[in-house]
C-alpha cells in the first residue's frame, strides 16, 4: 500500500465509482458538453475550455473546446500534469493566473512544452458529494480572473452536472 496514493481523492474508489454511474462517450453528452466548454471559452476570453473528468491515471476531456494536436488526439492529458486534479483534491476552485511563475505549475510539460498560462477551473460535484472533475478554462496568456468570475464559472458548472445527470447509466 502507498499512503500517498491512498490518502490522495483523486484515487478515491468512492469517487471513481460515482463517475462510471455516467455515460460519459456518447455522441449526445459530448456534444452536449462541447458545447458548454466552447460557452465557458468565450464567455472569458479564454482559448480552451474544458469539462475535465478526473480519473486515477488521467483527465478525460469530456467537453473540450479549442483544443487541437496531440491533446485533442489523446481527448486529455495524464493526471501528473492535470491541473484539474487540485479541483479534485481540494474541492474548490483552482486558479493559476500566470503558470510560468507558479510554484507548482511552472515546470509542468503542459507549461513548458504547450504553453499554458493561465487557468481556472471549479469542481464539477456530483449529487452525492462527489467530485467528479474541473469545468475550467485556460489560456495561452496570463490572466487574473476575478472573483466574480470564479463565481460565474461555478454557477456555469451546475450546467455540466445537469447534462451528466441526463445521461446516468
């Protein structure tokens, strides 16, 4: 046993668990999530967004917009480098408004390697108290996003955890 891993929410069996309850690979939640993604992008000004499921070896990028190349191939990146995963971790919001100068981000490949600047992601919680992953956003330059906005990228996700409720298995 490593108490690491053990102690560490991401690898939570209770919340793995909650997210297999989920159709998460038909063409409709896609779609539907894409779709909300692309929302969250636009509304600020960011040039990705994402409904990121965290899972034990990897996010899944459930709804993406503005993704392309390998991460767009791959449909999301390992959960080392997932900025999502402190979501999970500490069920709240995660910001990051300049991701070359911060402390635990700035040597993450995602940083170095495709330019990430900035992010901001919420936790998407499923009705049981589950974490399930980040609706987030993330750009290629920085960005302090204010807490108004934090409060409106929460108010968003309830929008994510609508749609994923429609397509429990």
């Amino acid at each position: 046993m490593n108490p690491q891993i053990d102690n560490d929410p991401v690898h939570s069996l209770e919340r793995l668990t909650e997210i297999a309850q989920y159709d998460l690979f038909s063409d409709d939640v896609r779609s539907e999530l894409d779709e909300l993604a692309h929302k969250a992008a636009d509304r600020f000004g960011q040039d990705y967004g994402m409904v990121s499921i965290v899972l034990d070896g990897a996010q899944y990028f459930a709804g993406r917009f503005g993704t392309d190349g390998w991460i767009d191939a791959a449909e999301g990146t390992p959960v080392e480098w997932a900025f999502c995963a402190n979501v999970v971790r500490n069920r709240e919001a995660y910001i990051v408004a300049d991701a070359a100068v911060d402390a635990l981000q700035h040597d993450n490949p995602l940083v170095t390697q495709d330019g990430i600047r900035c992010y901001a992601g919420v936790p998407i919680t499923a009705p049981n108290g589950e974490v399930l992953g980040a609706y987030c956003v993330v750009g290629q330059t920085p960005h302090d996003f204010t807490a108004a906005e934090i409060g409106e990228l929460h108010h968003m996700a309830d929008d994510v955890v609508a749609v994923l409720e429609q397509h429990r298995l």
